[in-house]
C-alpha cells in the first residue's frame, strides 16, 4: 500500500506541474477559460462512452454497444454547442489554436479539438485504464486499512473500559473490605485493643487477684475450723462439767466416756 500510495502522489504531483505550466502558457480569460474546460468535458465523456463501446463489441454484445453509440451522438451534439460558444467568446486566429488540457488519471495532455479516435484511444487505452485500476485498488486499501484501524480503536477503547470497570469494582471490594473491618474493630471491647506492655500489666494484676482471691479464702477456712473447734471444746467442756456434777451425786466415779 505505501509503493502505491507514493506512486499515485508521484503521479498527481506531475499532474499539478503540467497545468501550471499550462496555465502560464495559456493565458486566457476567466470566461474562455470555463468555456473551454467545458468543451474538454465534453470530449472525456465522448472517449470514455466510445471506449465503452468498444469493449462491449469485442464482447460481443453489439445491442449495448450500439445504445451506447447513441448516447455518444447526443453527447456530440452537446460538444458542438459547447464549441460554438467557445469560438464566438475569443478571436477567430486564437480559436485555431491548440488548446491543452491535463489528464486527471496519468497527467497526459488532451486537445480540445481532438477527434473521436483519438479520444477513444486515449480513454479506452490500457495506460489509461491501468492507472484507473491502480486508483480504485488504492482506494480500496485504504477503505479497508481504516475500517480495520477503526475497528483496533474499538477493541482497544472496550479493553481500556473493561479495565477501568475491573479496577473500579476492586477498589470498591477494598474499600469495603476496609470499612468492614473498622466496623469490627469497633465492636471489640477495649481491651482487644490493649498493647502488650497493657496485656502483661493487666494480666500481672489479675495474677496478684487470684493470689489474693486463694489467700483470703484460706484464712476464711481456717478461721472457720479454728472457731468449730474453739466451739466444740466448749461444748465438751460443757458436757464434762455436766457429767462430772451428775456423778458425785450418783456416786459414780467413772463417768467419763
């Protein structure tokens, strides 16, 4: 596609050369001018038609090509107008001369009074035709090379959104995340969050706790036995003193159990 394309630039740039050329040679008014470039319209549709026609015989379809050789017969009358118009614009030894037009498929010159043949054989030409073929395959390229590009564009921009949209839905799957757990950090109790010099603090204190918690309940116990047994040697004071009074008025010595 690039030899093609500096090819066809290569060729419109000579192009562009001969009709400034043409243009500084030929000096005519603006009016002759239109009027001329008129006449040359004329003669490319009547080369390319007779082309046309041409082919279409060598085909062997002869009904097309004669309908064709009629159109040419109207284009022609046209074409005569046309020259009219342009003879009585401009002097009758200016009219003689040759007037020069430049190729828009391969920058070749065309006379204004060429005849038919010579039409025909420049538009139905495989020069001519050959640069038309170049043109439209180049056209053709391109046309697909853009649809192509167009279509990189739009997988490139789905992919850009589908990552964007993947990156988005993350980030709020973090941030929620986050906030879940600085909700639940919330709901602890105060001392999930102490520091360890706090926990071994804390737990030192709960130590002395239970040590005294043990200590106190040990001397609750053994002042409880000490008073059931300050309770029971009274008692059995009480009982002996009792026995020992019963028995001297018995007369019983050996009353003890």
């Amino acid at each position: 596609m690039d030899h093609l394309e500096s090819f066809i630039a290569e060729c419109d740039r000579r192009t562009e050369l001969a009709k400034k050329r043409l243009a500084e040679t030929q000096k005519i008014s603006a009016e002759v001018s239109t009027k001329a470039e008129k006449v040359h319209e004329l003669n490319e549709e009547i080369g390319k038609l007779l082309a046309k026609a041409e082919q279409l015989r060598a085909e062997g379809n002869v009904d097309k090509s004669q309908k064709i050789l009629m159109e040419v017969e109207k284009v022609r009358g046209k074409k005569k107008e046309a020259e009219e118009e342009y003879r009585n614009s401009m002097p009758a030894s200016s009219f003689q001369q040759q007037k020069l037009r430049v190729c828009e498929v391969y920058s070749a010159y065309l006379g204004l009074h060429d005849n038919d043949h010579r039409l025909a054989d420049h538009f139905g030409g495989k020069l001519h035709l050959g640069f038309i073929q170049i043109r439209e395959k180049l056209d053709q390229l391109r046309k697909t090379v853009a649809e192509k590009q167009e279509k990189r564009n739009q997988d490139r921009l789905r992919r850009r959104e589908e990552r964007e949209q993947e990156e988005h839905l993350s980030r709020s799957g973090s941030r929620t995340r986050d906030r879940r757990r600085s909700r639940s950090r919330d709901r602890l109790p105060r001392r999930s969050r102490f520091t360890s010099r706090e926990r071994r603090k804390l737990s030192r204190s709960r130590s002395r706790d239970r040590h005294r918690r043990r200590h106190s309940r040990g001397h609750r116990r053994a002042s409880r036995d000490r008073s059931a047994n300050y309770k029971f040697s009274r008692e059995r004071a009480s009982r002996e003193a009792s026995w020992e009074s019963g028995g001297s008025e018995r007369g019983h010595p050996d009353w003890r159990l």
